[in-house]
C-alpha cells in the first residue's frame, strides 16, 4: 500500500515524536505546545494526526499529548477509549471525566524545558 503522507509530513511526524520521547512520566503536554516548540504555532492538528499514527510504536508516549484544557480527546486512537486514561494513571496523574486534574501542575512546556 502506498502511503498518503509525504516525505514533508513523515519528517514533521519524526520531530514530533522526538518532543514527545522527552515528556517525563507524571508530565503532560498539550498539541499546541508542541507545534509552537517546533515553529509552526498553527499546526497543533497535524500534531495531533502524528499522535494518531504513531500507535505501533511503543517508544513514543503519545498518551502524555492532550488538548490545551488537559482532555483526552486523543483517546479514541488507542487500543480501547480507556486505555489513554490507564497510562495517564499509572503515570501517577488523576483523571476525571476525560480531563486531567490540576492539569496546570501536571503541564510539561517543551519551549520551557528542552531550552534550544
């Protein structure tokens, strides 16, 4: 099967997935700080489409990527809708109603912490 993704898009998916392998356990990061950290603010989506197919690969954390407010609304791309929060728990964090509690405290900022 021939991919749909271009060789453009595989390398953004790479750097992606870079930030991503460097979210500590009990930390979570949101689509948007990941595209500003990269340098392209409006590409949270794409963000989010590298987070979806990244799901064979077990090296990268993507259930530490949530949206701007702490919500899972990644979750239907893993192996059951449940599995997200399960990881996010055994991560240490609290989960409620699909959204991470004291998500400010818990808010890994790679333009913060892999300072370039």
């Amino acid at each position: 099967m021939i991919s749909r993704i271009s060789d453009a898009s595989k390398d953004f998916f790479e750097q992606v997935y870079a930030v991503v392998k460097e979210i500590p356990e009990g930390r979570v990061t949101s689509y948007g700080a990941i595209a500003n950290y990269l340098g392209t603010k409006k590409s949270s989506r794409m963000v989010g489409w590298a987070m979806n197919a990244c799901h064979s690969r077990p090296e990268i954390p993507a259930h530490r990527v949530v949206n701007r407010n702490g919500l899972l609304t990644g979750k239907m791309h893993f192996s059951s809708p449940e599995d997200m929060q399960k990881r996010l728990e055994k991560d240490g964090l609290k989960v409620v109603a699909d959204q991470i509690i004291d998500f400010k405290l818990h808010f890994w900022d790679p333009e913060e912490e892999l300072k370039i």
